[in-house]
C-alpha cells in the first residue's frame, strides 16, 4: 500500500528517530572529499601511490554504502520487493518491442557477408568464444541466409506476429549474425540487443499494439471478454530487469575506472588524452566543439561520467529519481557521441522503459478530446464483439467508450436512451454529444480518436473509397443481422491469461542474464560475446599512441601512398584500427603474426588498384602523437617489425 505521507515528513520522521546514525554518516562522507584533497597535496607527483589510496577511499566509501544498507536494512528489503513486484500497464512493454526489435531491424547488416569471407588467420574470437569456431562455421553462404532470415524474423517481431517465436528466433539468429564481425580483432558493444530482445521473448509483450493482440482480443470476444489487458506485474517485470542490466552495462564501467586508475582518471588531463585516441581511432576525425580545450570542463565531465555509472544501479529502485534517469542518460549519451562519435542509440531507445506511456497517451486523449465519445455495439453478435476487441488494442488515448446496446443499465448512465433501440441493433453507432452516426460513418469519425490509425483516415474520405466501404458495410451487416438470436446480454467469463507463469519465465531469463553479465564484470571480461563488461576506457591515456603502419613499396624502392580513410566502407576506421591493435599484441608465435601480417595485406590491398604493383610491403610499429595538432609531426619512433616480399602482378 502507497503511504500518503509527504518526502518532508519521511525524511523529519527518519532524521527524528536515527539522530546519531544520519549524524555519523554525514560526517565521515563529508571525510571523503578531505582526504582525496589531502592525498593530492601529499602525494602531488607520485602516480601509484594516488592510485592505491583512491583504491582504499573509493572500498572505504562501499564499506561504508554497505554498513548503511545493513543498518537500514528494513527499508532496503522493502525497496527491493516493491522493485520486483510493481505492475504497469501492457503498452508500456509493447512500445519498448517495437523500438527493440525496430533496432535490430535497422541494422546496416550489408558488411556482415563481408566479414564472413575474411582470411581464418584474421580471426580473434572473443573471450570465451573461442570453441564455436570450430562448432558454428563462418562463411557467406550461411552468413547470407542468415542476415535474410533475421530480418525477416526482426521484423514480424516488431509488428507482433507470432511475436515469441520470431523474438526467440531472433536472438538466435542476432548471436550469430551480429557476432561474425566480433570475431576479427574489434568488439563493438551491442551486446544489449540480444539480451533485451531474450527477455521480451519471455515476456508478454505483444498483449497490444500487435497483431498477435487482434487474434488474442477475437479469442476473448468470443468468450464475451472485451477488455484488453490491463495492469499487471507480467509486464512490469520484464522493465525491471532492462532497468538491472543498464546499470550492471554502466556499474563496472565507472568501478574499472576507478580500481584501475583511481580519482586520477577525473583529476588529470587523462580524459584529454582518451579523446584524441578515440579521434585518432575514428580515422582522424574531430568533433565541433574542442572539450579537450577546457580542462575545468573536461575533468567535470569525466567526475560526472564516474558519478553516473556508478549511482545509476542505485536510483532505478526509486520512483522519484528514475524519472531523472532518462534525461541524464540522453544527456550521457549524447555527450558521448558529440565529443567521441560512438553511437549507442540502440541503448538509448531502452529509456523509454522508465516512462508510463499509458498515463502519457491518456493524459494527451483528454487535453485533446475532453468530452466523451461512445461506440455503441450490438453486445449479441460475435462479429460486433470482435470488432470492438479489434478496437481497443489500438484504442491508445482512452478516449473512446464502448456501449453494450444490449445493457440498458450501461445506455441510461451515459444518458444514451434516446437512441433507436432497432437501429442500434442493424448498425454499430458512433456517439457524440447530441450526433450519431452509424456504419461506414461510424468507424470513420471514431478514427479520428485513434492515432495510430490516423496515417489511413484521409484515405477514408477520398471517393470512391466511401462508396465501396459502404456497400462492403452494408453487405456484411445485413448478412450479420439475418442470423442473430434472440437479444440477450452475453455472460462475461474472465479472461483466459496467466500472468504468473509469464512471470516465472521472465524471472528465470532476466536471473540469467543478470548473473552472466555480473560474471563477465568481475572477471575483467569486456571482449566477450554475447556475455560481456562494456568499455570502461580505465586505463590512464598518454599523449603517445602506438599503431600498425603498413607501407606499400613499389618496385623502383619507393613507398606508394594511399589514403587509409578510403579502406573498405564494410571495415570501418575503429574496426581496422581493434584489428592492428590485436595483431600487435599478438606476441607468443612470431609464424603466425606473419600470417596475420599477410591475411590482413590482402585484404588491405583489395581497396587499392594502385597497390597491385607493390614488390613489397613493409609493417612498422610505430608511436606517434595523437594531438590533432601533431598528426602530422614526425613519429616519436618506428621500428619494422616484418617485410612481406610481394609477387609482381602481370
């Protein structure tokens, strides 16, 4: 039960009874601020030192939440449990499917054959994948139908059409399709899909706003049940674990950066740096606005980031604080993209969990449409009851009242007597104040209260649209009305849904999920598919970066240019860039880094005719500047690390 007492009253009433405890605690976090301040004045130039005490605070700081937690325990279970066991309204679910599987669906998944035909020696299996290579093959016969299929399957999702088979589909069709290109030295991170699109194929979520929910509402007509789906904890659920996986996708994130580097990540010119690899990784490319400019923005920033990823876990399990999440995540990511061009829109559409579009859509109906409208049936005639059912799956603003024409009780509280009682049962009516239509006319005054079917109203007044509706109507009404019974009030029988075993499946998935991902986080594992740590940039950046050169030699001796940007549309500038980065590190087998050296020329040189020519190619390990400003400088050093000798091309 929701208590009435005020956020005032709460907080006087806890700091009444727990004087010495808030006392305590509000005195050893304001210690916090103290000694980092103090460790940077003692300890101005010695790294590991800063390093190992933001390490003991940031514990200290945990220990510290977690003595709190027991303390208040009471209060911590309570939250907890009206966590898991809250309800909502089913399009609140329905609308995050579509956006989901949307996603998936418009994924430019034109380089996955691509990727499918590069050299076996190019092959870096992520952490813990290593075994399906020799499970699951990689080519382009099986890469081809597979990208068709999840299309197809993304898709019929998306509309709700056999929704649980095609979202169960489409994950499994997701962990292959969209883990070939993890396979080849760079993991991009959309991980999420997957196990978003695992818990809605769990879940009920094509209950509205889906085909499968105007078979569902037929089957439940026939039954005499015309209600959709209402509130309920088998569409709640499933939100709740999105919200728990965003925060494990942010937590180990901000803790990476803070064990590893300490507050040192924030209070230094670290974020300055990561920015120019990340642009340097981007082929070079360079945002509009320059943060790197501004230290005392940039290491706000950087504060703020460490802050949002680690509080996030915490604030999903308040109703007041989730509906900030949304803005502070857009503001997050949006961030992100403008000063680093990494795109998580994919991630970002999962916000619109933390909104109640039911309450949203309503309150838009009555600011639209304040007075009422009725739709009067005929109660009696199985088409009529499926008709009505068919409506209100899409009847999103709440604006529309359906009328039993058959229930005097319901006609005499809406004042709708002094309708023709003989009409009423020939034609279904449209009521509006003191108008009424009926038939074709009907249906096409009360579209103008369904805005998800306002894209075919305009259509509905162009001729000779309404003169065939009308005849259509009129035939299917006569032949209705020919073979209906004696008048009677149809029984109501409850609705034949189980929200307890959604539920329990859901709670199995999302349990599941959860504990991988929270595996993947501990275990330092953020190159993993489909389990995986999201990139924590932890590590401290330098101003130096070291990257794999390949330079073509022609056969007169000298080097022959190429502009790198202009590679291969299907391997971007990052990906190329993850794939040198692991041949480098590739250190226990000389033989076959050479391998790796050769695979990944020929795949180079397919995006230069110019290159055909080459007698040799020449690999460098190079250490540059990654300023902007620098690029171009002479390299701090450079030292070959293996000379392929090329047969001439006739």
């Amino acid at each position: 039960m929701i208590s009435n007492v005020s956020l005032k009253a709460k907080v006087e009433r806890f700091y009444k009874h727990n004087k010495t405890l808030v006392l305590i605690h509000s005195l050893v976090a304001l210690l916090w601020p103290i000694a980092v301040w103090l460790m940077y004045l003692l300890f101005p130039d010695q790294l590991k030192t800063r390093i190992l005490l933001s390490r003991v605070i940031f514990i200290a700081i945990c220990l510290q939440l977690l003595v709190l937690g027991v303390q208040k325990r009471h209060f911590v279970v309570k939250k907890i449990r009206e966590f898991f066991t809250g309800t909502t309204y089913p399009i609140n679910l329905a609308i995050f499917r579509i956006l989901l599987f949307e996603s998936i669906f418009s994924l430019d998944l034109s380089q996955i054959v691509w990727f499918s035909e590069l050299p076996k020696e190019l092959l870096f299996p992520p952490i813990g994948s290593g075994w399906l290579i020799n499970i699951i093959p990689i080519n382009a016969t099986i890469a081809q139908i597979g990208t068709l299929l999840l299309k197809i399957f993304s898709f019929t999702a998306m509309i709700g059409l056999f929704t649980r088979t095609s979202a169960w589909l489409t994950v499994i069709l997701s962990f292959y399709v969209l883990g070939i290109p993890q396979f080849y030295g760079k993991v991009d991170h959309y991980h999420h899909l997957l196990w978003f699109a695992a818990i809605l194929a769990a879940s009920p979520c094509a209950d509205v706003l889906s085909l499968d929910a105007i078979f569902k509402s037929w089957k439940r007509a026939d039954r005499g049940q015309l209600e959709s789906p209402g509130l309920s904890r088998a569409y709640a659920l499933p939100l709740r674990f999105i919200w728990l996986l965003l925060s494990i996708i942010y937590l180990f994130p901000g803790l990476y950066k803070l064990l590893n580097s300490g507050f040192d990540w924030a209070f230094s010119e670290n974020l300055k740096y990561r920015l120019y690899s990340i642009w340097l990784d981007r082929d070079g490319w360079i945002p509009a606005f320059r943060l790197d400019q501004y230290p005392v923005l940039y290491q706000l920033s950087a504060i703020g980031s460490i802050f949002f990823e680690l509080c996030f876990i915490f604030l999903i399990f308040f109703s007041r604080t989730r509906t900030v999440l949304p803005f502070a995540g857009f503001s997050f990511h949006f961030m992100i993209y403008q000063l680093m061009k990494i795109d998580f829109t994919s991630l970002l559409k999962a916000y619109v969990t933390f909104f109640d579009f039911n309450a949203i859509f309503h309150g838009i109906g009555h600011r639209l449409f304040p007075k009422d409208m009725y739709v009067v049936y005929d109660g009696n005639c199985k088409l009529c009851r499926r008709t009505i059912a068919t409506l209100r799956v899409f009847d999103i603003l709440g604006r529309l009242t359906f009328v039993n024409a058959l229930d005097n009780q319901a006609l005499t509280n809406h004042n709708l007597l002094w309708l023709d009682s003989q009409a009423l049962m020939a034609d279904m009516h449209t009521v509006f104040e003191t108008k009424s239509w009926k038939g074709f006319l009907a249906y096409r005054v009360l579209l103008r209260r369904m805005p998800i079917l306002w894209p075919i109203l305009p259509l509905l007044y162009v001729w000779p649209i309404p003169v065939i509706a009308k005849r259509i109507y009129r035939r299917v009404a006569d032949s209705r009305t020919c073979s209906l019974p004696q008048a009677e009030i149809p029984k109501i029988s409850k609705p034949n849904y189980q929200p307890r075993t959604y539920s329990q499946v859901v709670m199995v998935v999302g349990t599941t999920l959860c504990i991988a991902n929270l595996i993947a986080g501990l275990t330092v594992v953020y190159t993993g598919w489909p389990f995986s740590a999201y990139p924590p940039f932890a590590s401290l950046s330098g101003p130096q970066t070291v990257i794999l050169e390949l330079v073509p030699i022609s056969s007169t001796g000298t080097p022959i240019p190429s502009a790198p940007k202009d590679l291969k549309k299907e391997f971007a500038a990052h990906r190329f860039t993850g794939l040198t980065k692991s041949i480098l590190k590739e250190t226990d087998d000389p033989i076959k880094k050479q391998q790796q050296l050769n695979a990944l020329w020929q795949v180079y040189s397919r995006s230069y005719p110019e290159f055909q020519q080459a007698k040799s190619v020449k690999f460098y390990e190079t250490t540059i500047w990654n300023a902007p400003e620098r690029r171009l400088e002479k390299p701090i050093q450079q030292s070959l690390i293996f000379e392929l000798n090329l047969k001439p091309k006739s």
